[in-house]
C-alpha cells in the first residue's frame, strides 16, 4: 500500500521550492496511491489536486480544503459521492472512469455556491435511466455534466417529474447495490481458490511430499541439474499463468482492477530480479597486486606522447564534441590517468610517475577533443636543443666578417729601405701581346750534328 508521505508531497512540490504550507497545486497521479490522507492538514492552501490513475476506494480527509477549486479523481475505485461539503470554493470534480453506482450522494454537492462542472463518465451510474435529468435538477448551480453545456429549458424540463425520477434511481441503485455485494462474494472466493492454490503448488515442491525421504547427499550434480530444470519449469508455468491472467474475461469492477494492479506489480518485480541477475560485473580498473590496468570502455580514440624536451606526457582525447564539458571527470593519479565519460571510463597506465598537482586539462571548443599534460614526477635535466634558421645563420656569419678587422699581408722585403735606383722600369726589348694574351715565340731549328755531310746530289723533302 503506496501512502500519502511528507516526501512524497516535497518532491512534487519543486515549483514552490519545496514549502508544502503554501502550496497550491499538486499532482499525485499514477502513485498507486490507496488512501487520502494528511493534505487536509500539511497543505491548506490547495486550489487544484490531481489523484488521477490510482487505487483510491473513497473520497476523505479533504473536506479542510477551503480554498480547493478542481479536483481531479479519475479513474480511481470510488463508488460514492461523499466528505466534499466541506470543500466550500469547489468549482469542478473530475471522477471519470470509478464505480459511483450511488448516485442520490450527488446530494452533497448541493450547497456548493460555486460548484460548476461535473464528470461522471463511465461509471454505472450514467446507465440509469433519468441520469442526466436527475443530476440536473439536483445541483442547480451546475453549467457543465459530462462536457456538455447545461440549458435552462433542459432544467425546467427537467423539475418537473423530480420525484418520480429519484424514485426510479433509487430503484436503480438498489438493484446495483445488490449487484455490488454478489460481484464481492465472488471476488472473494475467487481470492480463496486462488491462495489454495498456491499453497498447494508450494506443498508439492517440498520434498517428500510423495511419502519418500530423499537421503542422497553426495548427488550433488544430479541437484545441479535437476534445480536448472525446475526453474525452466516454473518460469513456463508462470508464463502460462500471466497468458491465463489476462485471456481470462471479468467484469469491470474495483476488485478486478486490484487485481490486475498486483499482477502488474508481481511481472513487473518478476522482471527487476532477471535484470538484477543478467547485470554485468563491475568493470576491474586493478589488478590484484594493485597494479592499474588499461580501460577504454567509452572506445574513444586517444594518442598518448612523451614530450622529452619539457619532460611531461601529453594525452589527446577525441571526446564528442557535443558532449557537455560537466559530463567529463578527470582524475590523474601518480601512476595512472583515468578519465570518465558519462559514466565510461578511459584508465592508462604510466611508464613513468606524474606529478599530479602539476597536471593540467583543456578542452577544446572547435573539436570537443580534452588535452591533459602532465609533467613527470622525476624530470631528466638535459641541454635544450637549438635549432636556427640558415637564413639568420648567414646573417650571423656577415655580421662577424664585418666585426673582424682586415689585415693586408705585407712581405719582409717591404721593410727594408726604397731603391731609389729602381724607381722606373727599365724599357725591356720583349714585346707584350695585347689584352694579356700569350706571345708566339719563333720555332728553333734544331743544330746540325757533327757528322753532317751536305750531299748537293740528294733532292730536298718536300
């Protein structure tokens, strides 16, 4: 049974930052909700009250609510009309699919000034003959029955058989209560036949229901397999039940659907124990030494590079771009980097310790991609590498021939004394060829040897 709680009321309460006391509008739909209680007290000041689609029987504890306008009970289990005199600024009531059968308790609405509109829609009660005539006459202030607009001529026509008519619906109602009190007698050995059944179903599963005792101890596979069976059979025969359940035909009464509401309540727990059962073991993000492991359960891209010169990793992470940056958590740690994404996680492990206070996370605004750094714990001192344009090496090197002084190259002999005798060339008889190019010096005639005889007779080479 689902109760009317202060907790309850709070968190319907958001748009009135929680205050109960001077709430004026509160939906309780859907809560399975089996009693009215405590609002007559926590919340005074309630104008509008929504208790549609629960299990509610009867209409209490709201009769405090002076300033109550609209209330909503549609398909409930209410069967009569009652505790809403009180209700002094009530102007329209909802009660939409119950089981008002009652219908003379209409009557308590009559002094109801401000009273207006009234729904009455399938319940039995609108399958009395006069039903509408009846309601009509009854509530003079009432404008609207049923989502239809009220007419004077349809109320005077209505005044003037009254009597005659309350009569025929109290006929009518009695025939209903009659009705009411044998589909309860059936509901209710119908309730017995069915705990009689399971009490008998429990019985046979217990062993030695058959008269033996079953003493073997060491079967324990035989157990094993025998438990797999039996559950195969009873998730079939609670298959063929739920099947049976709903192909079975009911009248529509406040029973039947109490009774539908726990069958529901009964596949839906069916379901929560199977899902609890098929639940995945938790992710292991260690190893049983301590030692972190590598997880990338989001399945995200991500390159992972050691920067040497500054002595720090840099982890690139293509997160979705459009990813709210309060859905990302990080948390770097000496040895490993974990990062969760809406609830997935990415862990690397580091070859070397970080120093985690030092660490750093940016986010990009174009690619969404997250970038963290993270310095090392134990850096390595080295030379920072230089590297220099040619074109600012060639600067260089003009600028340091500029600074340098230029010295001539002097021969030893320049310091001795100036030959005064030497001062103008003498006139040489060689004659120089112009443009600086070579002279053609005279072919030389090889000398006769001294053997050389002239013989005149022997004709000259040609």
């Amino acid at each position: 049974m689902v109760r009317i709680t202060e907790n309850l009321v709070r968190k319907k309460a958001e748009h009135n930052d929680l205050e109960i006391s001077t709430l004026e509008e509160v939906s309780l739909h859907q809560q399975d909700i089996e009693k009215i209680e405590h609002l007559d007290k926590w919340c005074r000041e309630l104008k509008i009250l929504y208790l549609q689609s629960n299990l509610i029987p009867k209409i209490e504890n709201v009769g405090r609510l002076k300033k109550l306008e609209y209330l909503n009970l549609a398909l409930n289990n209410v069967e009569k009309i009652e505790n809403l005199s009180g209700c002094e600024s009530l102007q329209k009531l909802d009660m939409t699919v119950n089981f008002v059968g009652e219908l003379t308790s209409i009557e308590n609405l009559k002094d109801l000034v401000h009273f207006r509109e009234l729904y009455l829609t399938g319940n039995p009660c609108t399958e009395y003959e006069g039903y509408r005539e009846y309601v009509i006459t009854t509530l003079p202030h009432l404008q609207m029955l049923d989502g239809q607009a009220v007419d004077k001529s349809e109320r005077i026509l209505a005044k003037q058989d009254y009597a005659e008519l309350r009569n025929k619906i109290i006929k009518q109602q009695e025939a209903h209560r009659k009705k009411r009190v044998k589909q309860k007698q059936e509901a209710k050995l119908k309730e017995e036949k069915k705990e009689q059944k399971e009490q008998k179903e429990k019985n046979e599963k217990k062993p030695g229901f058959d008269g033996r005792w079953y003493t073997d101890i060491n079967e324990s596979d035989k157990k094993k397999t025998e438990d797999s069976e039996s559950q195969v059979d009873t998730l079939e025969k609670q298959q063929k039940q739920d099947q049976e359940f709903w192909e079975e035909k009911t009248e529509f009464t406040p029973e039947s659907r109490i009774e539908v509401h726990k069958q529901m309540e009964k596949q839906k727990a069916r379901e929560n124990t199977d899902k609890k059962e098929e639940e995945k073991a938790p992710r292991r993000l260690f190893a049983d030494d301590g030692r972190p492991l590598n997880v990338n359960e989001a399945k995200v891209d991500f390159t992972l590079t050691e920067d040497e010169e500054n002595n720090q990793f840099i982890l690139d992470i293509a997160v979705f771009k459009h990813m709210d940056t309060s859905l990302v958590d990080v948390d770097v740690q000496t040895n490993y980097v974990k990062v969760i994404m809406k609830g997935k996680i990415l862990q690397l492990c580091m070859t070397e310790d970080i120093n985690a206070d030092s660490s750093s996370a940016k986010r990009s605004q174009v690619t969404g991609h997250l970038l963290i750094t993270m310095p090392k714990a134990k850096p390595l001192i080295k030379p920072k590498h230089i590297i220099v344009n040619k074109d600012e090496n060639k600067e260089n090197n003009v600028k340091e021939k500029r600074k340098t002084h230029e010295k001539l190259e002097v021969d030893k002999k320049a310091h001795k004394t100036v030959d005064i005798a030497n001062i103008v060339s003498k006139k040489s008889d060689k004659v120089k060829a112009p443009f600086g190019s070579k002279v053609r010096e005279a072919a030389k005639e090889r000398p006769n040897s001294e053997d050389f005889v002239d013989d005149l007779d022997v004709p000259p080479l040609e």
